[in-house]
C-alpha cells in the first residue's frame, strides 16, 4: 500500500546522501574483506581448507537473508533505525571475528558482518523518502554502485594492511568504519515519515531464509562437494519445495515480507531477472583480474605484480562506478533508466570482449578495470530507479531489498562457476592448482554470455519506465512536473471539531472496492497530499489519536484543491 508525502517532515541537509553512500561502501567492504587473506585461511585458523571456505560463504548467505528482511523491517518501523542496527550488527561481528583466531567463532563473526547488506535497500529508501526529485536519481545511483565501489576499493586496503600488519587489524578496520558510519547517520540522516501498514511476516521470512539457504549453500558448496552429489542435488530439491510452499503462503496473507503479485510486473520481474546477470559479471572481474595479476612470470602469462599492485590495479573498477552516478542522472533524465541499463550492459560486454585480447600487460588489466567498472556502475545506478519507479512508496526497502538479494544470487552463482572453471582448467604444479589463460578467457566468455542474457531481460521492460519523480529537472520541469502530481491526487487540511489543524493522522485514499489506494501522515501543521492511481471513485479517510476515523467528499476536475478532512463530517465517495 502506499505511503506518499509531499515533502520529508524534517529537512534533509546537503550530507545525508555522502552519508548514505559511505553507509553502503562500508557494508559492501565485508564482501572482499578477506580476499587477499584467503589462500593463508586455512593455516591461519588451524583448519582444513574446505572448512575455511565457511568465512566465506556465512558471510554471503546471511547477507542474502538480511536484504528482503531488514527491507521489510525499515518499511514498518522505520529505515534509520533499521539503517543503524544493520550497521550495529556488523561492528558486533567485526569485534568478534578480531579478537579470534578459530573457525567456529570466526564464523559467527562474518555471519553478523554479512547481516549488514541490509543497509542498501534501505539507504535507497530513505534517499525516495527525503530527496527532492531532481536530486533522486543521481543519489540512488551512487547508493546502489555503492556495493561494487565498497568491494573494490576494499582489495588494495585490505591488501596493504594484510602485507603490513596482523590480519586482524583488517576486522578492527572494518569496525571502527562502521562506528564512524553510525555516528555520521545519527548526526545527518533524518528518519522517514514513511510507514507501511500491517505487521512483520515472521513466518514469511523464516521460511525465505529457509530456502535462500539450501539455495545458496549448494552453489557455493557445490565445487567441494560435487555438483551430481547427493547433498548437493538434495539440497536444491528442498530448496525447491521450501520456496514453492513460501509462495503459496505469501500469496495467501494480506501483508506479507515480499508482495509477490508486484514482484510479478513486468517492471520489476525483468529488472530483478537483469540484476542477478549484472551480479554474475561483475565478480568475474573481481576473481579473475587479480589471480592474474598475482601470478608468476614464470608461468609464461602471469603479471608477477605484488598483492598491493594488483589491488591499486583493480581498485578504479569500484572508483569508476562511483563516478558514473553524475552520468547516469544525466542519462536517465533524457532517456529513462531502461535506456541507461541497456547501454551499461552493452559497455560491460565491449569490457569483456575487449579483455579477451587484454591479458598481457599490467596496463591492460588498468583498462579492463575502467572499462567494466563504467557499464557497471551505469547498470547497478539503473535498478533502484526501475524498482522505485514500478513499486508504490510503503513498499520501496523490501522491493529495493529483494532486487539487491538477486544481485547477490548474481555474485553466488558467478563465484561457484567461475571456481569451478579455474578449477577444472588448471595446471598442477607441484601439487599446487595454478590457474591458466584458458580458464581466465573462459570466464570472461560466461561473463560475456551473462550479460548478453541480461541485455534480452533489459530490452523486455515496458517502455515509458521513466518515473517522473527520478528525474534530473530543470526549474521549468519541476514546476510542470508538481502541476501534474496536483491533477493526479488531493491535497489539504486535517482538522478537529474546532478546526485546528492536527498533526500525524493517517489519511487514507480508498478505492470503489474497498481497498487501500494510499496512504499518508499529515505533518505538523495538518497537510497532506495523496496522489491518485487511476480516474475513478475513492473516499478519502483520516484517523488520529484522540479522535473518531472521518472521510470528507470531494470533487477533482484538474485544479488545485483543498479538501479539508474534518473530523466531525460523515463520510463520503470522493470522485476523481
């Protein structure tokens, strides 16, 4: 159901989208925290490789639970809040994991650093909630390539301080990030007025993580224990069943985790099925670039560049994208975000086409970076635009949140075949797996075939996905652009018996079947706009604290109009 506001009841300043973005880039880290550690893993905490691979993979699969979740949590009761525990949870998690060197506390730690991924979707959300709409576009771009910038800038970081220092201090790093991150949030970010009506679905998220789990954890098990194996094949059964049952019930309660019947549009359905193919090839980059950067010269294709080396050699892959948040808002204003998804995409196929060829120098592997990290970043600054424009406002963190879990889905089947690749094409040299050219182009050929895949879901979304309220306008824009909204919905006054103002009602717009067509709060000097979804009859109703429910008739034929909600009249069917 949605929830509008003509405008945030508190004033966002010009920090909170720096903020936002930095929130995002700290969470993101914990994704490739320990990539320059992972080969010592098992030697560092006095384990077998196969169980190491756990610091992984935890963090992963509770980053892929948390998403839909805390989406859904920051809807009902607020994204600050939800914002702000999300990255509570991962200091937690990061103090824990420094102050251990064993696997099974270990584990518990990234488990808690991974919970943390929740806090894109709801960076997304705030920034819909407060931000003028000539800003919005460009802010939501820089908060979703947010994930890729975190992740890319964290190789050399990580690289430097794990060549330096005791690789704790990698964990106590990311803590201190995250305190940083909260204290910036409780200083700058506003909570949104927005609130989604209903109640949290426990069971609903009980069982999506149910199957999100036996979903994930043969992908990324799957190599160890092989892909024909029983425990493998099993889990993906149940996977199967667990999702089905889940679907059922979502789809049989009024206010479940994930409104599958939106999920179902066009709109969304195809922008979640392109965000899983951007997943995949963006981490095909990040495997692939710096194994080959690391190797030996001796190898006869290897670079022979140090762990630091590589990392400032594929760190402008994360800062690419972060610069491409300004291009995209340009862009998308002209054309729409279908338009920029399409040409990120065909970006990251010329990146990957090119690199074919591009393997032999260090140079080489600097222009593959910037190239991919170009058509990424304009790719991943497209979807929120796509989800926001298709779902109504109360819906925005689970929707934002479940299209950042297919991007994840994306990077768990890209690491598990990528893996598997370079597994399987390696040379052993003396007992030692060394990964060969072969299996290098081979990966960027899947990745190529991912996108391409991707580019037939792009092309599929309905055209005119251009919401106007994501798009960079000039004055003369603005001001036909709020004409528009005042023909399309009802604006006014909440008042008492006495014909005071009253502040924080729920005024609700009802359709001619009875159902919720929106929803808003008044703010403290008792307005509120509604916007209408369709022409036809709805009846306009208010509720506050102290006072009776009411509705108030009103006719709308194209001009700005006040209707008062008082709460002594009766109530009526509105005509629009």
């Amino acid at each position: 159901m949605t929830h509008t506001t003509d405008r945030p009841t508190r004033q966002a300043s010009g920090a909170v989208v720096p903020v936002l973005a930095f929130a995002g880039i700290v969470v993101a880290v914990m994704q490739t925290l320990l990539v320059p550690v992972i080969k010592d893993l098992p030697q560092l905490l006095d384990t077998a490789p196969s169980n190491a691979t756990w610091v992984l993979t935890s963090t992963l699969l509770s980053g892929a639970v948390a998403t839909p979740i805390m989406g859904r949590l920051g809807d009902l009761y607020g994204k600050r809040r939800m914002l702000i525990l999300s990255l509570a949870v991962m200091v937690v998690g990061a103090l824990v994991s420094a102050l251990t060197s064993t696997l099974l506390p270990m584990i518990v730690g990234r488990t808690l650093q991974g919970f943390a991924m929740g806090a894109i979707p709801l960076g997304i959300g705030l920034m819909r909630d407060m931000l003028p709409r000539e800003k919005l576009g460009s802010a939501m771009a820089l908060m979703s390539s947010s994930i890729g910038v975190g992740g890319g800038l964290a190789l050399p970081a990580a690289a430097l301080v794990a060549q330096h220092a005791d690789w704790h201090a990698l964990f106590y790093g990311a803590a201190g990030l995250g305190v940083l991150s909260i204290v910036l949030t409780l200083l700058v970010v506003p909570e949104s007025p927005m609130r989604a009506a209903g109640t949290f679905d426990l069971p609903g998220a009980l069982g999506l993580s149910a199957g999100l789990v036996l979903f994930l954890l043969p992908i990324t098990k799957g190599s160890d224990w092989g892909w024909t194996s029983g425990t493998t094949l099993g889990l993906f059964a149940a996977s199967a069943v667990v999702l089905v049952l889940w679907g059922v019930y979502e789809l049989r309660i009024a206010a479940p985790l994930v409104d599958l019947r939106t999920t179902a549009r066009p709109a969304v359905l195809f922008t979640n099925l392109a965000s899983i193919m951007v997943g995949v090839s963006f981490y095909v980059v990040s495997l692939v670039l710096p194994q080959l950067l690391q190797l030996p010269t001796a190898t006869g294709y290897g670079l022979g560049q140090s762990m630091v080396v590589a990392g400032l050699l594929v760190a402008p892959l994360g800062l690419t994208m972060m610069f491409t948040a300004p291009v995209y808002a340009r862009v998308s204003a002209k054309y729409g975000p279908k338009v920029t998804l399409i040409l990120g995409m065909l970006i990251i196929a010329v990146g990957y086409g090119a690199g074919l060829g591009l393997m032999s120098a260090a140079w080489q592997s600097l222009v593959i970076a910037v190239v991919l990290g170009a058509g990424i970043g304009l790719a991943y600054s497209s979807l929120p635009a796509l989800i926001v424009g298709a779902v109504p406002a109360s819906e925005t963190g689970a929707a934002n949140g479940l299209n950042t879990l297919m991007r994840s889905i994306g990077t768990s089947v890209s690491s598990a075949v990528i893996g598997m690749v370079l597994a399987n094409t390696a040379n052993d040299v003396n007992g030692v797996a060394v990964p060969t050219m072969h299996g290098f182009r081979v990966s960027f050929l899947i990745a190529t075939g991912a996108v391409a895949v991707g580019l037939l879901f792009a092309l599929m979304l309905p055209k005119g996905n251009r919401a106007p309220q994501l798009r960079a306008a000039s004055a003369g824009d603005e001001i036909v652009e709020r004409a528009e909204e005042v023909l399309r919905g009802f604006r006014g006054l909440v008042l008492d018996a006495e014909g005071a103002p009253v502040a924080r009602a729920t005024v609700t717009l009802i359709d001619h079947r009875g159902r919720q067509a929106g929803a808003t709060v008044s703010g403290e000097d008792g307005s509120y706009a509604l916007g209408v979804p369709a022409q036809g009859a709805y009846v306009v109703a208010a509720k506050a604290f102290g006072h009776g429910p009411l509705a108030s008739s009103a006719s709308h034929h194209g001009e700005e109009r006040a209707v008062e909600l008082d709460l002594s009249l009766p109530g009526e069917t509105v005509s629009a």
